[in-house]
C-alpha cells in the first residue's frame, strides 16, 4: 500500500560542505535543498511529543521488574502506557490458508497468553515459565492491517485509510523488508528479556497462521537512568515533548477513534515509519547548526525562542539581523499543526543495528505514532516534513506500515472479537 520511488541510502549522499548554515536553515525548498546534497532528501518523522508517551513514575524505579500493566479495559494497553524502555515491533504475513476460523483461533491464543505473561505468570507450554515470572510493565499491541481484514471477508468493514494505505511521500526509500505486514504485534517492557521471551512464545502461537515479514526492536532509556525526563533519539535530539496527556479529552480526541467502524471504537490506528539517520555526517555539524535545524535547545529541549522544554514557541520571533529564530525549515516549525486536529500521539524508539563495512552507523528510529484518523492527522504534517524539513538532510525513511488497532478487550474476550466473532 505504500508507494516510494527510490532515491538512494543516507550513506550514498555526500556530506554538506561549505553550506551556509542560515542559507540551509532559512529558506531553501526542498529543491534548494536537493541541489546541495544530490537527493531530493530523506525525511525524519521524529516528533516531538509531552510527558505522556514519555517516562515511567520515578516513584517505580526502584521496582520495576514485579509492576503490572493491566491487561484488559477499554483500551489496548501500551499506547496510553508511559513508554517502556524495550520494545520490538514485529509485523506478520498470514498463510494463504488462513481465513476468518483460523484468526479467531490464532488471537484466542494470543489474547490468553499475553494475558497471563502482561501478569507475570508463564504462558500454557510456555518453553521456559521462569522467563515469565518478572513482568516489567509488559504490554503487547495488536494491530490490523487490511490484508488481515481481505482474509476474514471483512474487508468492506475496513475504515477508508486502512483500504487507501499511506500516500506515497517524495522523500520515502522503502525497503520491502521494513514495510506492510498484515498484523503488528508492538511488545514492550522495561526488560529486553522479558520483551524477548514474550515475543518467542507469541510467535510460536501464530506460526500456523502466519510467518514473520519484519521484526524492529528498539531502546528507550530505562526510567532509573533519567526518572521524569523526556527521552532523546540518537541525534542527541529531546523526542516527545509535544503529547497529549492520557487521561485527558484532548487525548481522547487525538487518539481513540469516535467516528468508524463499530469494531473500531476505543481503539486507535497506528503508523510505524523506520528512519535512518546519517549520525556520522550529523556528527560532524556544528551545535548550533543542529539546534537551528531542529528549533530546540539540544541542552534540555527547550525552543530556541527561550523557556523551558515545555515552553510555547514563538514562531514570529526575530533576531537583531531580522531572521526568524525558528528558521522556516526547522523540524518543529514544519511538524507544528497547522489545523486543530493535526495532532498525533507519538512513541518513538531508537534502533542500533551495529555498523557497516565503512563504518557507518545501520540506526536510527523506529517512529511509532497512534491517532484516530491518519489521513486528517498524520499525512498533513508528514507532507509538509516531506516538502521542506531540514533535517531531511541526514535521515531516510527506509520502512512505512499502517494498521488499525481494535480496542481493549473484557473478561472473556479476546482481541477483535467486535470484528472477528
């Protein structure tokens, strides 16, 4: 469903050299910009987002591994839950084989046994039940893509957006091998063996029904290394200063989905972009030169307009030779919603895949992103990064998934019910 012509890798694209950093930050379009790196330049989706997707209680450092993430409510757990320090995302192809029988047994399976590993206890067959016994605000979240939905013959229960895909975004090189999947399974704990271990024995579950088509894990710093504050990707960038905060209206508005498919309520859609980071030509920028390409403070997050990391910026402020402070290119300028509801919830997790021959570094984020319509929500903002977003620069969107994600599951239920059963 994603559609991206290819416009070669971070590591084929020559560095900046003898730039003018205002020339580049103050108002190149994206043709200015291509002429001066030889590409039509590579997106970075890396949001910005509030406390809310961010950091764990500091009072639950101290005792993370016995914590408990409910399981079962209105809502799918890990969307609205602070951020986990480890996650994998896994995205799956069913068989040929598999129809609207098959998946009802294939989530009665999962949904028990994520059940009993999100609460410490080993999954039925559980190959090895002492991995289980340490929680560690364990969630797993299960989304639909409409391949799912063709292979039940449900497909006109699809929402729009889930039939359409995402439109293809001048900036994309996708790979195949980090793109689609008809299920999502998002696992995710403040321990990487717990994440590991829950996801081998949900794996094994849908081996008959479905095979493995991408697995991306990534990191977060742990809440006892940074208690309260926001954490930062792999540019050294603060990411997720600009969410909204669970429990709120606002929330609700962003994320849950209202209006669509009955099967749909209380539940959200969910998009996963891989993004690659030129981290050594990065590198090599000036601090200032990277502050101006983000419009934040790399200190603490803060707008370059002044306050603090929450502070609201001023987007018509001017310095003493008249330049826009946030200069027109900036990520945050191009990411700030233009309309009310151009807002999206995000849980960015960095990935490090080690280093190529040349030793260039294979990482950068796993964007993952949460709202109720994603073509009123998502595309506008990801449209105008695309157009004109400095740090297209350094960072490739190399993977791009969507699925709908059904709601919270009740006692005796299991995920999808409201679509499946």
């Amino acid at each position: 469903m994603d559609r991206a012509p290819e416009q070669g890798t971070p590591q084929q694209r020559p560095a900046l050299q003898r730039v003018s950093r205002r020339a580049l930050l103050g108002g190149f379009t994206l043709g200015g910009v291509a002429a001066l790196t030889g590409t039509a330049g590579p997106i970075a989706a890396l949001g910005r987002g509030q406390d809310s997707a961010g950091t764990t209680d500091p009072g639950q450092v101290a005792a993370l591994g016995p914590v408990v993430e409910p399981f079962r409510g209105p809502h799918q757990a890990g969307i609205s839950t602070p951020m986990q320090a480890s996650a994998s995302f896994v995205a799956l192809d069913l068989r040929p084989d598999v129809d609207r029988d098959a998946l009802v047994r294939m989530m009665v399976l999962l949904t028990d046994d994520i059940d009993r590993l999100s609460q410490g206890r080993p999954a039925l067959a559980d190959p090895q039940p002492e991995l289980a016994t340490i929680p560690a605000r364990l969630t797993v979240t299960i989304g639909y893509g409409y391949g799912l939905l063709v292979a039940a013959g449900l497909a006109d229960r699809a929402p729009s957006w889930l039939a359409e895909g995402l439109p293809a975004f001048s900036i994309d090189v996708l790979e195949d091998r980090w793109t689609g999947g008809d299920l999502i399974l998002q696992v995710a704990a403040e321990d990487p063996v717990t994440v590991s271990h829950a996801l081998r024995v949900l794996l094994t579950d849908a081996e008959p029904f479905a095979t493995v088509r991408w697995v991306q894990s990534g990191f977060h710093r742990p809440a006892n290394t940074s208690p309260g504050g926001t954490g930062r990707n792999l540019m050294g960038q603060v990411d997720g200063t600009v969410n909204p905060t669970p429990g709120s209206e606002d929330f609700d508005a962003v994320v849950w989905i209202g209006d669509g498919p009955t099967w749909l309520a209380g539940g959200t859609a969910l998009v996963v972009r891989r993004i690659g980071m030129d981290l050594r030509t990065w590198g090599g920028m000036d601090h200032a030169g990277k502050e101006e390409s983000i419009g934040r403070r790399l200190s603490d997050g803060a707008p370059l307009t002044g306050g603090s990391e929450f502070s609201a910026p001023d987007y018509e402020a001017v310095d003493e030779n008249g330049f826009l402070v946030i200069p027109p290119t900036a990520h945050m300028r191009r990411a700030h919603a233009q309309a009310p509801g151009e807002r999206i919830l995000r849980r960015p997790y960095n990935y490090d895949d080690g280093f190529a021959k040349d030793g260039s570094p294979d990482a950068g984020l796993i964007f993952a992103a949460y709202m109720a319509d994603p073509t009123a929500q998502y595309v506008p903002i990801q449209e105008r990064l695309a157009q004109a977003d400095v740090l297209n620069v350094w960072t490739t969107p190399i993977g791009s998934a969507l699925f709908a994600v059904p709601g919270g599951v009740g006692p005796g239920e299991y995920v999808g019910q409201a679509l499946l059963g």
